[in-house]
C-alpha cells in the first residue's frame, strides 16, 4: 500500500480544498507588507523551542573609535548649545545656529555611507545619537531622526538608481537638502490602499523638448520638515493610462522625489504636534510634473512603492522612537531617584515610602528592559537585517514604557513636575509622550494587525509556505507544495504539544538552559515553558479561526503582547549576560522576568476565555495554565530592591542610568545630581545626629556635638535641595507668547 498516495488522496487533498476555500486571497498591499523585512529572533520565538545559543552568541553593540569621537565631541557640542524652554516657548524652532551646526557636522545624514560624503554610521551609532539628544530636546532629537530614519536616505540606498544615489545622497549628507517624507493623508490616514493622492504617467514638453515623466497631485499632512524640506519624498498611486511605461496600466503604490520648488508645490502652514517645536505642516501638490527618472528606483519600481517603504521602515522604526523612549525611561528613573532620595515628607526621604518605592521599582524595570531591548534590537540591525516584525515590537512596547515612565515620574516629582519653567525637566517629555504614541504606526493599530498579524505569517515556521500554496493559482503545483509542508507543520506542531504540555505541568522545570546561565537558569526555563505554550496557543488561534483571526482584533493583539513580552524578556536575559551577570543587578532582572511571566499568563488567559472554539480553550488551559502552575506577580521585596538601587550610588546605578548623562547635563539635572550627591554624604552625620536625640543640625553644631566641616556639607546639603524642590514663576506679562 502507498502510504503518500493514500494520504494525498484522502487527507492532503481535502484539506487543501478546504483550506482554499477558507484562506482569504491576500491583497497586494498585505503581501507587500508580509514580505517586507526580515525574521530574526521572533521566527526563535514562534518555534516554541529558541536557540538561545544564537541570540547569546551575537556580539554586544559597541561604538567604533569615529562614533566615540563624534558623541563626545559634535554630539556633546550640539547638546550644549540647546535651551530647550528657549525652543519650545519663545522661538518655536531650533535656533539659526543649530540648525547650520547640524548640516556641517553631518547630523542629517549619519546613516549615509562615507563614499557619499555621509558619516556612514551604524545603527548603535544612529541610535546613541538620538537617545542623548532627544531628552535634552525632543524637538531637536526629532530632527535629526527624521531624515534618518523613514525618508528619502534610507529609500534611495535600498532602491535608488545609482545616478540617484550619486547626485542625492551627497546633497543629503552635507544638508544641502532637507528632506521630508509624505505618506500620510488626510482621507487615508497611512493606509496606502485608501490613498487619493495620484500620479499620472504622461508626456510633457520641458523647455520645448518632449519629455516623458508624471503630473502629480496630493495632499498630505503631518509631515515632519515640510515647512523647510527642499525635496519631498512622495508616496502616490501611479497610473499609466497610455502604457507609456508598459502593459500595466495601475501600476499602484509608487515613490518619487520631488524637489519643492516645482510649480503646482504648495507647502502649507504649520502644525503644533501637542506643544513640540519641530517642523511639522501640510503639503500640497497641484499636475505637478516630474520626469520619469524622479521615481525611486526608476521606472522598474513603478508600483513596488508599499514594498519599498515597509522594508525602509523595518530598519528606521526599530530605532528612531525605540532609541528616544530607551532614553526618556532611563531620563526619568534617573531623576525621579534622585528627587525621591532629596525630597523629604514628615523628617523622611519620599524614596523610602512604599508607595513611591512602588512607582520607583517600575521606573528602574522600565529603564532596563526597554534599554535591553533597543541593544539587542541594535546587535540584529547591525547583522544587516531588517526585523519588521521586531521593529513593530520595538515601537509598540518601548513607547508604551515611556509614556508609563513619564507618568510615574510626574507622580512621584507632583508639584515640581508640574509648574512649568526653564529648571522643569519633565514637563516638555510629558507633552511629547503623545507624539511618540501616535507616529511611525499608531500603537493601537501596531498592536492589533501588526506584530501577530504580521508575525504570525513570517515567522512561523511552516504558515507562510502554506498561504503561498493555497494561494498558488496552479492548484496542481499547490497541492504538491501543500502536501509537502502540511506534514511538516503537523509532525512539528505534535511535538510543540507534548512539549508545552509538559513544560505546563512542572511550571518549566523540564526546561533547558545555557551551559552557563548561572543564576539565570530557572529564568531561562521559565522562557522555554512560555515559548511553547505561544507556540502551541498561537497555532491553535489560528487553526481554529483561520482568516477571521485578523479580524479578531483583540484575540491578535493580546497573542501579540504575548510575542512582544518574550522579545522583551529575551533581551533582559541578553543584557544581564553581556553586561557580565552582575549579582547586583539580579533585582532587576528578576523585577523585569517576573512582570513579563506575569503579563503573558494574564494575557493567556484572557485568549482562552475569548477563544471562539470552546472545547479547544478548555483543552489549551488544561495543557498550559493549570492552576498549579499560574506565574506569580513580583513580590514587594524584589520591587524595593530595585527601587533601593535609584535611591542611592552604586555600581549598578550607573550601570543602569548613569551613562546617557555624562557630560550632557542640562542646568537642572546637574542641579538635582549635586544635591543628590551632597544628601547622601551628609546622611551618615545626619543619621549621628538623631541617634544623639537631637534634630536639628545646627543646634547640633553649637553644642559641638559636629565640627565646622561636617556642618559645611548639611548646609550645602540643605541649601542645594531648598533650589531642587523650588519652582519657576514669572511676571504677569512674561507667559504672553505666540507660537509660530
């Protein structure tokens, strides 16, 4: 008997009929978008069984000896010359000078190769430039990102011609150019499907020579530079009614750049992006006409434009706001330290009130997971990868932390936080935590069609093949391939079922780890158990749902917070290793493990309470959450000894929040660290004091109870606090002002 005929015929065939008849036909802007970027560490993910070999092995990110020279000195230099009051409450823009020293220093264009005049950079190097820029001013860190990040760089080296690259790219690099970007419109939004705006692929006479190329017409908005751009990126539907260009007559989704001075360009007025002083407005064209070769690419990437830019945005979203947010959690889990340990209530540091120990012990796991992963994010771009799926993670979840951050901070600084002023180091980054939110993918969007939706299809280890064959138009062709993968999938998937069933029952104990995972060994088995509990949930999610699954938005998006938690704890175990798995910082790690295990249980659970095929869901809970084996919250210990680690210096403080401030402090924040400093010098003789049964120190120093120079350092002390916890006030007539 014929065991492969007997199966292709009885099992194979009516499956991939079936399955045909399931299987929604995938558009061309969902195909584009599923093969745009590459899968790295979340296709480990997805297997139910990492090779953490694979993600341990890959080399921490270091700074060549240019980009070392270039942060301490053009970096350091630009930091310095920032008043970010200035920018944001009189002059609404960065001032001449800094504008001029961005464009001579290269600033616009870091991600540039040298052999085009650029800096040539890496992404660490492109992201530690945004990360010490952007918390001492978003605006600038705003400007700077852009042009290196979605826009006409990073499109034209991907797929520019090379007479493209060769005239534009230098003139990037120098900032001859300023460039912009415009995808979003109005009626649309960024869903390219929807997109009105136009280009029509037609013949024209150019200083009386016939000239082939396109009349354009848009209307976008929230396009950042736009007030300033010299050339504009352009997103746009193309057509060729005349097959000038060929036989297909909608070529769809296409990008061009077009110089802003052309006639028909309208650059329009400017917005306000939630107080923020960065360039951002409208921009309008009217039969604008471009020669052919404006198309990116030339005329052989007519219509390849969805592609081009979800490729360009798997590199730039995963480190633009990722790279930003990283800074803004360290930023304010720094601060917030600092003003906790000098800020007193009731004759006690606030830092050592549970409640604030509370806010501070998620200000330190937010500080260190969300720069955990920007590295570790930065070790898989610097392989040469385009992660899609992890740059949507990134985006998505290290956002979420800042804004989260930003409010614990708010909280624990109250009144200082809140009266605005030159010496106010949160409240700009408060205003700003909506900007980050809502660009580069709206995380509401990004949660619930992306990083499952999309991720679920490429990097799943066998669905992709499976959607390609269903989708092959040659049935006999795609059955073959069906056939061939099918069995694959499902050999694989009795496996992942055995494995997570087990892994469920013994709360990970039949787990693997690392040779030499150290103290991190039952945190590593701990990852194995939720990997294939995802891996299991996940495939039966979609068995059972099939193409309604992308309509099951939130079933998607709680999978997906699954996903990201598990990229997210794999690069905390990642930094703990590099970093040298200090003892000291296994608070962290712990705080940071369990609040992920945490999450993805409660998520979990929440799947199975709302999956539509009951049965199933009973069956799933019974396999992978019994209740014996549930993941615990953190326990108020461990959350006190990391907020114990921002309270006061140590090695691992500066391990954790002291880097992205050497040398580029703002006048407030050096304020806040010098009387930080001078507080816990004089607590020793504070503390000598009290156990003598008096209070006051100066009593204490006219009876000789502490010399002169003790007395010194608690009068400095006092003193630098008095003008830490004051605020800004103004004249009635100083808060008229007009932003531009």
């Amino acid at each position: 008997m014929n065991w492969r005929a007997w199966r292709r015929r009885w099992l194979t065939e009516p499956l991939y009929r079936m399955g045909r008849k399931a299987m929604p036909s995938l558009s061309a802007t969902e195909q584009e978008a599923i093969d745009a970027g590459d899968v790295w560490w979340d296709a480990q993910l997805f297997s139910g069984k990492p090779d953490w070999d694979a993600l341990l092995s890959l080399p921490p990110v270091v700074l060549t000896a240019d980009e070392q020279a270039f942060i301490d000195g053009p970096l350091a230099q630009l930091c310095s010359m920032l008043n970010d009051w200035q920018i944001n409450w009189n002059d609404a823009d960065l001032p001449p000078d800094v504008w001029a020293f961005m464009k001579q220093q290269g600033f616009f264009g870091m991600i540039i190769p040298k052999e085009y005049d650029g800096l040539g950079f890496s992404p660490y190097a492109h992201s530690e430039v945004v990360r010490q820029l952007s918390v001492r001013s978003v605006t600038a860190g705003v400007t700077v990102m852009v042009p290196n990040s979605l826009g006409p760089g990073e499109l034209l080296m991907q797929f520019g011609t090379s007479e493209q690259r060769s005239y534009w790219l230098p003139r990037l690099a120098r900032g001859e150019e300023i460039p912009c970007f415009g995808l979003t419109s109005p009626e649309a939004g960024s869903d390219a499907a929807s997109m009105t705006d136009t280009g029509v692929v037609c013949m024209q006479d150019v200083e009386g020579e016939p000239t082939l190329g396109i009349r354009l017409n848009w209307r976008k908005r929230y396009i950042t530079l736009s007030p300033v751009a010299t050339v504009l990126g352009l997103a746009f539907k193309l057509s060729d009614p005349e097959g000038l260009l060929g036989d297909e007559k909608e070529p769809g989704i296409s990008v061009a750049l077009v110089p802003t001075h052309l006639p028909g360009v309208v650059t329009g007025r400017r917005h306000l992006p939630a107080g923020q002083a960065f360039l951002n407005g409208p921009t309008e064209g009217h039969d604008v006409f471009v020669p052919i070769d404006a198309l990116i690419g030339g005329p052989e990437k007519a219509g390849q434009g969805w592609k081009m830019l979800m490729s360009a945005l798997a590199a730039g979203r995963g480190i633009s706001l990722p790279s930003l947010s990283a800074a803004a959690c360290v930023f304010t889990a720094h601060v917030s330290g600092a003003y906790a340990r000098v800020r007193s209530q009731f004759g006690i540091p606030v830092g050592r009130f549970e409640g604030i120990k509370e806010r501070l012990g998620q200000l330190a796991a937010n500080a260190y997971v969300v720069e955990a992963a920007r590295r570790c994010t930065m070790a898989g771009l610097q392989t040469g990868l385009k992660p899609a799926v992890v740059s949507a993670i990134m985006k998505l979840h290290a956002t979420e932390r800042m804004r989260q951050s930003v409010n614990d901070a708010m909280d624990i600084h109250a009144g200082k936080a809140v009266i605005d002023g030159p010496s106010n180091y949160l409240s700009n980054l408060y205003r700003a935590v909506p900007v980050a939110i809502t660009v580069e993918g709206a995380n509401i969007l990004t949660r619930n069609l992306i990083v499952f939706g999309q991720g679920a299809v490429r990097a799943h280890p066998y669905l992709m093949r499976e959607i390609l064959a269903l989708n092959n138009p040659d049935e006999a062709a795609g059955e073959d391939d069906f056939d061939a993968v099918l069995w694959q999938h499902l050999g694989h998937s009795f496996k992942n079922t055995l494995r997570a069933t087990g892994m469920g029952w013994t709360a990970g104990q039949l787990g693997s780890a690392p040779k030499d995972a150290g103290a991190a060994a039952p945190l590593y088995r701990a990852m194995g158990r939720w990997t294939s509990a995802f891996a299991l949930v996940s495939e039966m999610a979609l068995v059972t749902l099939g193409g309604a699954l992308k309509r099951k938005e939130m079933i998607s998006a709680r999978l997906g917070d699954v996903l990201s938690e598990l990229y997210l704890l794999s690069a905390v175990l990642k930094r703990w290793r590099d970093e040298g798995c200090h003892e000291a910082d296994l608070p962290l790690v712990h705080l940071c493990m369990q609040q992920g295990f945490s999450t993805i249980d409660r998520r979990m659970d929440e799947v199975l309470s709302n999956l539509p095929s009951r049965p199933v869901a009973w069956l799933l809970r019974l396999l992978v959450l019994p209740p014996w084996s549930r993941a615990k919250a953190p326990s108020d210990r461990t959350t006190m000894a990391c907020a114990d680690i921002l309270l006061e210096p140590s090695t691992a403080r500066d391990r954790l929040v002291g880097a992205v401030w050497d040398g580029h402090d703002s006048s407030s924040v050096e304020q806040l660290e010098r009387a930080f400093q001078l507080v816990v010098d004089a607590q020793p003789v504070l503390d000598r004091i009290r156990q003598g049964g008096l209070h006051d120190w100066r009593i204490a120093h006219e009876r000789g109870a502490i010399s002169d120079a003790q007395a010194s350092v608690l009068k400095a002390a006092e003193e630098a606090v008095a003008a830490v916890i004051e605020v800004d006030d103004f004249a009635f007539d100083e808060l008229a002002r007009a932003h531009v």
